[in-house]
C-alpha cells in the first residue's frame, strides 16, 4: 500500500483555513466530500466519530503531526486528506506541540486489516523528520503529490 492509493490529490489542503482541532477535523471531512471520496450525508456522522475517537486519546502523535482515523459503516473506500496549518493546532499532542501537518484517514468498518496497513505506511513516513520537515514547507498540492510519491519510493531516510 502507498501513500498515493490511499491520499486524494483533491482532498489536500495546504493552507487550513480552521484554527482547532474539531474544525480542523471538519474541514479535512469536508474536502473529502467535496472530492467524492465520501458521501455528503455522511460528513456530520464522519465528523462526530472522529471526534468521538480524538476524546478518547489524542491521535497528535508528536512532532507536529496528527493522524485522526475512524473505521466506519458510511465509508465505501479507505480514503485520507491531508491538512496543513503554519501556524499550528492544539490536537492535545503527546509532545504537548502544536500540530502542523494532519493526515485523516477513513476507513470501511468491514475492512480492518486494511485501516491497519494505511496506518502502518501513514506512520511509516511520518517518523522521518526529512518527511515531515518537507510535508510543513509544502505550499502547493503540487509540492504535497510529489513528496508523497518520493516517499512511495522510499527517497526519505529516518
């Protein structure tokens, strides 16, 4: 799996309009709406479980990233956005950081072997600080694509 199967190039956003972590999660399920990755009716139940599963425990990893992942019955395709913010988001991250980069994942609830590999390729490439240190500077979708197919094949050392 890679990270290219599973992003949708029209749900990238690099600047994020939204200022906190639930509006951020709303704007990323948003822009997977709006690029046909998820059905409309199902934004506010996609936005609610996220949610539901970020006040369970914070998914801001640390080092400015955060990856909020739902398995659930309205989605058809693992799909994920990606968000940028420059100037950062409290997700209530591990390393008590802001957060500059968000992938959000969602998946199939029937599916979740496969959920587990996209976290597995998702978290794979965001421990490397060159990963993420390019993935912040992005400005442009462009940018954003690129290094997401570099990092499919494997240029970006831990």
């Amino acid at each position: 799996m890679k990270l290219t199967d599973i992003v949708m190039t029209d749900a990238i956003v690099t600047t994020l309009e939204a200022d906190s972590r639930d509006d951020v999660i709303a704007e990323l399920v948003e822009s997977l709406v709006a690029a046909g990755g998820v059905q409309t009716d199902s934004s506010a139940a996609l936005v609610a479980k996220v949610l539901e599963r970020e006040n369970k425990g914070s998914t801001g990893f640390g080092k400015g990233v955060a990856v909020p992942h739902v398995k659930h019955d309205n989605v058809q395709k693992m799909t994920a956005a990606i968000g940028l913010s420059k100037a950062g988001v409290d997700f209530k991250a591990l390393d008590g950081q802001p957060v500059f980069s968000v992938f959000l994942l969602l998946s199939p609830a029937d599916r979740p072997e496969e959920h587990l590999q996209a976290m597995e390729v998702i978290f794979k490439n965001l421990s490397k600080e060159t990963f993420r240190h390019f993935l912040r500077q992005a400005e442009t979708v462009e940018h954003v694509t690129t290094l997401l197919g570099e990092a499919d094949s494997q240029q970006y050392a831990g």
